[in-house]
C-alpha cells in the first residue's frame, strides 16, 4: 500500500503533474469566477455598497482577489494584502499575467456594459515577498510543495509547460522547473503510518524466526541472524539511501546534525541507535547466562577475561556520554524545555534518540555486569576492577569535551552496577513490574543531568557569540535593506533640493523637524540620528557640529563598508556612534550640490513597536533573536548603554583575568567579556537550571512511560501470533495490574482534562487582558488624534481631514505618540484608504497594501460599529487589531483609527509556554508518584484477596479451614461463600471418598488377583509333582524337593515386590511442599549419569533462577523417572543423547526431557500413562503412572511427543512461584 501510494504521489510531483495541478487550480479560479459574475443580485450589492455580513464573509473566503470599481473609484475589494485595476479602463476582458513585488497573479477584467462598473480579478499564481522568513515564505498558490525557483514566463520556452485559460484556451504562461529541485515526495502521515506498520511487520516477523531458530537449534545461529539481518539492511541505507526517498525528510538534514559518515543526521543516529538496542535486547532476552561456563577457565585468564569486560562497561559507558555530547553540542537542536515553544519535532527526535542510548547502554552494561559476576565471586573485587579502569581510562583519554562529567559517569556506572546487584532491582523482562519505575526514575535523573551538562555549555558559547554580537552593535537589516530605501528617498526629498539651492539658518532648522518627522521618528526610532550637511565644497551647512568634511572622511576611511556602499560601520567607537551613513545630493542637471551625513547613535533604550522577525529576512537571523538576555556595554569602565530589565552598575570595577568569565550573581549568570582595551559586555541570563532540568526529566519520563506502553503492546502481539492458542487472548492483566492501570488512568485523564481546562482559561483570560489593555491604548490614542485634529479644524470636513493627516507634522505626532504607547498607528481615510502610518516599512516594503481590510471597513462603514477588535494575520504571523472611527460634531465619519497589537500572540504563547512547562514538571512527578502510590494501595486492597487465594490454594478433599473476615464489605460476602462451599466440600469429599475407596478396593482386588493368580498357578503345579513324586517315590525326591523349594520361594518373593508396588501406589506419602530451584534440582537429578560413557546428558538452563513449589522427594522422583526412561529407551550402539532443557512461559515453566531412542510406537501412545502398562520386560508400569499423579497433584501437566526411531521427548508444565 505504501508503494502504491509513493507510486502515485511520483507522478503528482513531476514536472506533468505539478504543472498539472497549477492548470487544475487556475481553472478552478476561473471557474468560481464565472459563477460570482453570474450571480447579478451579489454583483449588485457588492457596486451598491449593500453587502451583508454573509456576503462578504463569502467574498473573504474565496481563492481570488476581486476589486470593484464604481466611475473609476474602488468601492469594494476582498484583501488588503494588494490593490490593482485593470490598465486603461477599456473593459478588455482578455485574462494576462502580471508580475509585481506580491508575486505572479493573472489579472481579468470584467466590465458590465453601460453602467460605469468593472471588477478586476487577480488569480494568484504564485506568493512572493521581499525576504523570507518563518512568516513569509514564497510559495505557489497550488501547491507549496511546488518549488519556489520555478520559473514562469510569458513566452514559449523549451522544456516549458504551458498553462492555458479554460475561458478562450489561451496560453496564459510556461512554467519552466528546475530539474536540480524537483521535489523527491510529498510528506504524507499516512503514507509514513503506512511505511512504519510494513517495518513494524518486518521486525516483528524476523524476531519471530530468529527466536524459533535460537529455541530449536542454536542461539548463536539466530543471534547470528539477526546481526546480519539488521546490518546488511543498514549497509544497503548508507550505500543507496533510504527506500522511498525518506532521507529528503527534515530529520534526516545534515543541517540539523551531522558529525560523521556513520552519523549523517539525527535521522540516521536514531536509527542505528535502534539497531543497536534490538541486537541489545535480542541478546538479553534470548542468551541465557547460566548457560555460559567458565569452570574450565583458569585464575588468570578470568582476570584478563573480566578486565576486558570492565573496559566495555567502560566503553559503552563513554560512547553513550560522547553520543549526548555531540547530540547536543553539536547539532541545531533545541534542548531548552523551560521554553515550551523553542521545542520542536526535532527536541522530541533528539530526546527519543537520548532514551534509545541510554536503554542500549543499560542493557548492554547489564548483560557484561552478568559475565563478571560469573568471572569474580567477589562482588567488591569486581566494583574495585570496574573503578580502577574506569580511572585509567579518564587519564589516558582526552577528556577535554566532557571535564570532570567523566568522574560523574565514573560514579554514577559505580553506583548502576551495585543496585542491578541487588536481588530486589533484578531487571525483569516485565516493563511495568513495580521496581522498573524505580529504574525509569534512576535513567531518566542521570539523562538529566548528562543533557543539562551539555546544554550549560551550549548555552555559554552561544551566550559568548552574543557578546561579540553586541560589541560590534551590528544591524543587518539596517545595512541590508533599510538604509538603502531611506537614502533613496532622501536624495528625491524637494524640501532638501530646495534648501540646497539657497541653504539658510532658518531653512535649516526646518530641515531637521522634516527629517525627524519623515524619517528618524519611525525607521530609525532605535537610533539618535544627526544630519551633518556639507556643499560641494566641503562647507558646513548650520550644522550645530563643529566637525569638518574632511575629519568625516577620515572616519569613513577607518570604518567598515557595509553591504551598502553608502553606509559605514566603525567597529570601536567608544561613544556609541557605530554607524556613518554619507548620502551625495544632485541638482537636477546631475550637478553636484553636497554631501549629506548621518551619524547613528544607538539608544540607551529602545523598544521595537513592531515584531522584528516579521521584517527580518532568514539569512539575516542573528544570534541576538529571542536569546533572552540582558546586557551592557561599558566604554572605559563606565556604562554606555543597556536594555532596561535588570540594574546594571555605572562603572565595572572587576578584573578580568582572561578574555571573559563567567560569575554567579544575585542568583544570575553573568558573563563579563572584554571585547577590547575600552570595551566590556556583561551579558546576563537567569538561572533557571532547576527549571530546565526538572522539565527535561519530565519529557524524558514521559517518553519512557509511552515507550513502556509500546513495548508491552508489542510483545503481546508477538506473543499471541506466536501462541495463539496458549494465550488466548491478545493481552492478559491480573487483577492488581488492572487496579494499578485504572488508577493511573484516571490520574492521568484528570490530569489531561484539567491542564486543557486551564490553558483554555487561561488564553481566554489573557485575551480579554490584552483587549482590555488595547483599549486602553486606543482610548489614549483617539483622544490624542482628536485634539490634534480639532485644534487643526480639520474634522469639518473629509477633505480637511485628509490634508491634515497628510502633512509632516501629523506624521511626526503619530511617531511620537506611537513610540510613547509602544505600539504602531494608522490612520485611514474615510473610503478606506491609508493616509499615514507609524510603520512605514510595512507597506513599503508591500507586505501590505495601504487600505483597509474590507471586513473591518465593512463592519464600522456598513454597520456602524464605534469599536472594532478583531484577529488579523500578516503572512503567518497572527495578531489582534482595533480600529476605532474618527467622527466629527455631528458624528460623521472622517477616517479610522487602527492600532494593530503585533507582539500579542508571542506575549500570549510566552505566557501559555510557562503554564505549559508548570504542568508538564508537575504532572510528570505527580505520575511518578502516584506510580508509587499505587503499587502500594494495589497491594493494600489486594492483601484481602491474598488470604483468600492462599486458603483457596490450599483447597482439597480432605481437610480446609474456615477463612474469618470480621468485616462486613464485599470481600466478606466472598469469604461467607467460600465457607460454605468449604462445608459442601467436605460434606461431598467424604461421600466420594468412600464411594471411591469402594471402587478402588474392587479395583484394586481385581488387579491384585491377577497379579497373584499368574505365580499361583506354577507353585501349584510344583507342589503336585512333588506330591506325586513323594507318592510313587521317585529317587530324585530329594532333589526335586530342593528345586520346588527354590521355585516356590522366587514366586513368593514376586509376590511380595507386587504386593509393595501396589502398597507405594495406593498410598502417596506425606507431601512436604517447598519452593524448588529448577535449575539446581534438574543438575541433581543428571549427576547420576555424569559418569554414563555410552550416554551424555545435557542441561540448557534458564538465564534466571526459577522457582516452583513442590515436595522436593516426589519431584525428584518424577525427573530421575523421566530421565531414567530416556536413557533405557536408546538402543545398544547408538552413542545416546539427553537433552534437559528449562523454559519460562508466562507465569509457568517448562521442562523438557529430549532423548534420541527408539521413541513409542504410535499403537502404544495412548496406553503409556496407564497403570500397569509397560514395554519393559521387567517392571509393573506404574512409574509414568505415578509420575503423572504427582505431576497433577500440584497443577501441573505432563505430556510428550515422539518420532518413531528419532527419539521421544517429554514436557512436564509446572506453575512458577516466587523465590524462595
């Protein structure tokens, strides 16, 4: 399924088939644009300005831009992110494409004859901006998996495909792709659901087989097999790349993390760290280690032997810590969880990979620590072993990277292998035993802190490539983009070519308000700004500086040139001035008139009123974006300038020994660096090194909680595809395990219903916040434009309202009191229109155009509303906006007021991140103690049910006690049955017993009279041919009476054995039940034939110590039983082998007697427990007889197959209990 939809999604992503889809679209455009005209009563209402609420919600959501025009005059368009018409109003309703600064759009006019109407639609093509960004990305209207370098042209080009109209079937443009960036699939969650279940499948099928394989011939082979398996897969990825073009995923970029050939990406890491943890777990689970011997090895080679398996503790111990070294250091991912959105995909991919690691590297450190204590009885020898090469190899390698965390993983391995020594913290293949949450907790608090390790270096390079940042005072996008578009317009300003022209102190003064008004109040608000004026000459202007042209020139010679040839950057300015701009003016006959300068000095404080990121291209993004720092710079040990959260000294007075150091002070991290001889930056971070780590340990805990859960679910599908009839059922809970899962879910379930409860009231409270506090601000606002305007007499009347809006110095008051609100401010006119704006590089660098948006316009145009506040969105980038109407005396509209709120959404996910990680941090230990908890309340509620189920155990015919419960709840109501049921039993027990000592003893007789009838009759022969020849006296009668003597007492003696047989059958003796280790009694039991030549016998043991609870004596017979009919079963010549073998299932176990006799004839297989029955010629055949009883006596069962002349193999099944 997953090929045939990579198939299909193949042909979607051809050059054909993308060209296809953007035909597709472009035909669905037209098409909803031929039914919209059709529609003469919308049409109608759109010209008569008569719109409803559903009308232009409709407008709104259509795929295409209309505009509508009345006698020339825009009367209704659909976006504000663009405005066009039609070109010389001709009515010509023939579609062409258009290219602007938004992108490729095709432009239809549809004039309606005689009426002065025409509506001019434009059909986007393609989406572009003049950067990019996380907002703003450039993409084609059809698709954006479509590349963005696709070319599009007018004209036939080779290799193009052209894109009709399906109005006239015009060729409207060719598209002409890339054949470099051709997109290789479409991501797709169900083709990689589809992908994950084939894997899952895969794997699950070749455990199944290397499992039968290591079970029935050899664990070396199916060990073997899974090696191969698992790296020859991964040799055919790294040679020609993943199935399915999977590797052009983002996680497996090598711009997110890439450290070798083997590590290409987090992708690949991940992957082989699963490979890694499967051969892991194969060896764990299915190599037992009771089977590996090392009796016959001598003292010193069990120390060279166990020191190599010290140094791959060590080692694995290292490779795990270097593996989350270069994880974190090195690689673009966040591992910051204090803030809820700096984590993405990738943080999760990379804590996945993180706990992957570590599982492999416990295992791993468990399955060697098992070897060791086979090779050194001396635990304290061991941990003295494992200490010193741990020791030698910090020393001898290069630590440099990892410091004195070596010493901590020394300790903490230390501490690891003493507690998997203990008995109660034995590793149990059961994920969710109690004491596993004690090993989850254990992991999870070293990652922890191994990853918290990692992330404080991290954080200081990065917090030391900010101070370089902030003591060169760069800004790119003002070298990039934005002084370049000020210069330009600058130098066609008619004010400055007047005043050049007759240049006078007076003119001059007014020069300075109209730049301050025009362009430093808005553009430049983050700078001090002086103009320096110079003539051609040389000559100072009025220029209230006494520097010189040519000291200016001096400094631009000394300084840097950036990006733009008009502006320098001087890199050791000691009082703040970083940035020179130098502008030439022109007359306009090309002559020169002056030079004008502009020195920029950086503001001690200084707000952004519009989001940053929305105006700063991807390639631009510094390391001084949202890092979340204070700082300060100091000149000659005295404070230049500072942001304005934390209270920085006026002079630094500390040494600095080296380049930088890092102190702890007033619970915060500072980092005094010294950018040069004059120049210090302290930069400050909170500290928040309990918040972070807490956090970490909750999405680490949390991942192996889910994990867990998927391991179990996995190995009870294996489980049941492997024993479907044995299990029955696809998973099995006891009823603690119920109890504890219930309890659990129910905390987690609350958990879930009231952090969503929260957040959801949460961001409704702050939105009512932010609107409270927004209105506020616009009340200011209004007032403020109100009384300017009134004191201007310009709210008579629409057209004084335009020219005063119009002017420098309302531009210069909507600055200034922008700036004093902190926030941004535009006025429209009354049709819409946008006369003057606080943010002028929002429309002028076209990321919107300058009118309103259609359905605030409607909303306080149409239906009159006095306060509009409402979503609105810029690219991506979503914010809340209010506009307010300005009306005059008699409440006529003359314009809007609009103040859009661009940090609300970053503010409201600011907030929600904090509340987000208070929860996580404190779910996370509440379900890690309610874990605890409920292990201790399961065992509380069901210790009742434990006395029950021992008396229950002790059940039988003949003698029960009576339970006493001195409560009156549920569990007594079951206790009042089962004393009943006990009487019953008892009551029945005795009628069946003596019904059956009845049928026993009739039985019995008979079986006992043929038993004695076969000797009888011989001695009474003997008898009277002795008679005879005693009677005729013969001469032998001496001798013949000695002969019948002899015979008469060999029969007696058989007589006696049967009647001792019969007495051992018909009376068990007195059972002693104990619990039994499998292991220890099956090795008892082949001593006897460990001297055998002719027979050998072998023991394939279980990796853990098993324990049932039986009489030791009756289960010793039983297994010498068994074992001693294997060995008589193989013919003479035949070099005999036994195999005992030991099995855990489930909570039961299975041993196995295997011989290669002669094995049992299939007419004699249903008779082969019967008593009596053998194929001996010596013998009663009561032993399988008996050893059937005593195998059923305690629950167990018996059975066995057999290949005739192959041998024959018997299975005893016994319940497990816990250890002795």
């Amino acid at each position: 399924m997953a090929g045939m939809r990579y198939y299909n999604h193949s042909k979607d992503i051809s050059p054909k088939g993308m060209a296809a889809t953007v035909q597709e679209d472009v035909r669905m455009k037209q098409e909803l644009f031929r039914l919209l005209i059709e529609e003469k009563e919308l049409t109608d209402r759109i010209f008569t300005e008569t719109l409803t609420d559903d009308d232009i919600e409709k407008l709104s959501k259509q795929p295409y831009y209309i505009y509508a025009y009345k006698n020339n005059a825009l009367c209704y368009w659909n976006t504000n992110k663009i405005l066009a018409d039609c070109i010389g109003k001709n009515g010509n309703e023939k579609e062409r494409l258009l290219f602007n600064e938004k992108g490729v759009f095709i432009i239809k006019c549809h004039k309606i004859a005689g009426t002065g109407r025409h509506i001019t639609a434009l059909f986007p093509v393609m989406y572009q901006y003049p950067f990019e960004n996380k907002y703003l990305a450039n993409e084609f209207a059809a698709g954006s998996y479509i590349p963005a370098n696709t070319r599009i042209h007018n004209t036939a080009v080779k290799g193009g495909y052209a894109i009709k109209s399906t109005t006239d079937g015009q060729v409207l443009f060719y598209l002409k792709f890339n054949t470099n960036s051709l997109p290789q699939w479409i991501p797709d969650w169900l083709m990689m659901l589809l992908l994950a279940g084939a894997l899952i499948a895969s794997i699950a099928w070749l455990q199944l087989i290397s499992i039968n394989i290591s079970r029935k011939r050899s664990n070396i082979l199916g060990f073997a097999i899974t090696v191969i398996v698992i790296t020859g897969c991964r040799l055919l990825t790294y040679q020609f790349g993943m199935p399915f073009n999977l590797s052009n995923l983002p996680i497996f970029s090598p711009q997110i993390y890439a450290t070798s050939d083997i590590h290409r990406s987090l992708g690949d890491l991940l992957l082989n760290a699963l490979c890694v943890l499967w051969i892991v777990a194969y060896v764990v689970g299915n190599v037992s280690v009771g089977d590996i011997s090392f009796g016959r090895v001598n003292k010193y080679w069990r120390y060279v032997l166990a020191t190599i398996f010290s140094l791959l503790i060590i080692a694995a111990a290292f490779t795990f810590i270097n593996l989350i070294n270069s994880l974190v250091v090195d690689s673009a991912i966040s591992f910051d969880a204090s803030n809820f959105y700096s984590i993405n995909k990738f943080t999760i991919y990379g804590l996945i990979t993180v706990g992957v690691i570590s599982i492999s590297c416990c295992l791993l450190i468990y399955f060697l620590n098992l070897l060791l204590k086979k090779l050194l009885a001396n635990q304290w020898l061991k941990y003295l072993l494992i200490g010193i090469t741990g020791l030698l190899v910090i020393v001898v390698s290069d630590v440099s990277r990892t410091g004195n965390l070596s010493y901590g993983l020394l300790a903490w391995l230390l501490l690891f292998i003493i507690l998997l020594d203990v008995k109660k913290l034995t590793y149990s293949n059961d994920v969710l035993a109690p004491h596993m949450i004690f090993w989850a907790f254990f992991v999870c608090v070293f990652c922890t802190s191994v990853l918290q390790y990692f992330n404080t270096i991290k954080e200081k390079d990065a917090r030391l490539r900010f101070a370089d940042a902030v003591a060169q005072q760069r800004d790119y996008p003002l070298e990039d983009f934005m002084f370049r578009t000020i210069a330009e317009t600058i130098q066609n300003d008619h004010a400055l070519q007047s005043y050049m022209q007759a240049p006078d102190n007076e003119g001059r003064k007014q020069l300075n308000e109209r730049f301050e008004m025009l362009y430093f109040g808005s553009q430049l608000n983050k700078y001090q700004a002086k103009i320096l004026l110079y003539d051609a000459a040389g000559n100072s202007l009025y220029n209230n500086d006494t520097l010189s042209y040519n000291s200016l020139r001096r400094q631009m010679r000394r300084a840097e040139l950036t990006s733009d040839s008009n502006l320098y950057y001087k890199e050791y300015a000691q009082d703040g001035h970083y940035y020179l701009g130098t502008i030439p003016l022109r007359f306009k006959d090309s002559s020169m008139a002056g030079y004008l300068f502009i020195d920029l000095a950086v503001k001690e404080s200084t707000g952004e009123t519009v989001y940053p990121e929305l105006l700063q291209p991807r390639t631009l993004k510094t390391n001084l974006d949202n890092a979340g720092y204070s700082y300060a710079i100091y000149t000659n040990n005295r404070l230049q300038t500072q942001t304005n959260d934390y209270t920085f000294p006026v002079f630094f007075n500390e040494k600095i020994k080296k380049d930088y150091r890092f102190v702890i002070h007033n619970e915060k991290s500072e980092l005094w660096y010294q950018a040069d001889k004059n120049k210090i930056v302290v930069v400050v971070q909170n500290q928040k090194l309990w918040l972070e780590s807490i956090t970490l340990f909750s999405y680490l805990f949390g991942i192996q909680v889910l994990v867990a859960i998927l391991i179990v679910l996995y190995k009870s599908v294996i489980s049941y595809l492997a024993k479907p009839k044995l299990n029955g059922k696809l998973i099995n809970f006891t009823l603690r395990r119920r109890i504890h899962f219930s309890m659990l879910s129910i905390v987690l379930v609350s958990f879930l219903i009231i952090g969503l409860v929260t957040i959801v009231y949460f961001t409704f409270q702050y939105k009512q916040n932010t609107r409270e506090k927004l209105l506020g601000v616009m009340q200011v606002v209004e007032r403020s434009v109100n009384q300017y305007l009134e004191q201007e007499n310009a709210l008579t009347n629409p057209y004084s309202f335009n020219r005063a809006t119009n002017t420098a110095a309302f531009k210069y008051f909507i600055t200034n009191l922008a700036n004093a609100q902190k926030t941004d401010i535009n006025i429209f006119n009354a049709s819409g229109i946008l006369n003057v704006t606080s943010q002028d590089n929002i429309y002028d660098r076209a990321l919107l155009a300058r009118i309103m948006r259609q359905d605030a316009y409607h909303a306080l145009w149409v239906n009159k509303k006095s306060l509009l506040m409402q979503d609105e969105n810029i690219g991506k980038l979503s914010h809340l906006s209010c506009y307010v109407p300005v009306r005059d005396e008699a409440g006529i509209v003359m314009g809007y007021i609009n103040i859009p709120y661009f940090a609300s959404q970053k503010e409201l996910n600011y907030q929600i991140s904090n509340i987000l990680v208070a929860l996580i941090n404190l779910y996370a230990f509440v379900f890690l103690l309610s874990g605890i908890l409920t292990v201790f309340i399961t065992r509380w509620i069901t210790r009742s049910f434990n006395i029950v189920i021992s008396q229950f155990e002790k059940l039988n015919l003949s003698k029960n006690e009576l339970i006493e419960w001195p409560y009156e709840d549920e569990i007594g109501l079951l206790v009042d049955e089962y004393n009943k049921m006990v009487k019953k039993v008892e009551a029945n027990a005795m009628m069946m017993a003596r019904n059956e000592r009845e049928s026993a003893w009739r039985e019995m007789a008979k079986q006992v009279a043929h038993e004695i009838k076969n000797p009888l009759t011989p001695m009474k022969l003997n008898i009277q041919y002795l008679q005879q020849a005693l009677r005729n006296n013969y001469d032998n009668v001496r001798e013949l009476t000695v002969k019948v003597s002899e015979s008469l007492i060999e029969q007696i003696d058989n007589l006696s054995y049967i009647a001792s047989e019969f007495s051992n059958f018909a009376k068990m003796p007195e059972a002693v039940p104990e619990n039994i280790e499998v292991n220890e009694l099956t090795e008892r039991v082949a001593e006897l034939y460990l001297n055998e030549s002719e027979v050998k016998v072998e023991i394939t043991k279980s990796a853990t110590p098993i324990y049932i609870n039986a009489d030791r004596s009756q289960l010793l017979r039983v297994f010498t039983n068994l074992l001693q009919n294997a060995v008589q079963s193989i013919p003479q010549g035949r070099d005999g082998l036994v195999n005992i073998s030991i099995m855990p299932e489930g909570s039961d176990v299975v041993i196995a007697f295997a011989d290669n006799g002669t094995g049992i004839s299939s007419d004699i297989v249903d008779k082969i427990f019967q008593p009596y029955f053998t194929t001996k010629t010596s013998g009663t055949g009561l032993g399988l007889a008996m050893t059937r009883k005593i195998i059923e006596f305690w629950k167990g069962k018996i059975w066995f197959d057999t290949t005739p002349d192959k041998g024959t193999t018997f299975y005893v099944r016994m319940p497990m209990t816990d250890e002795a």
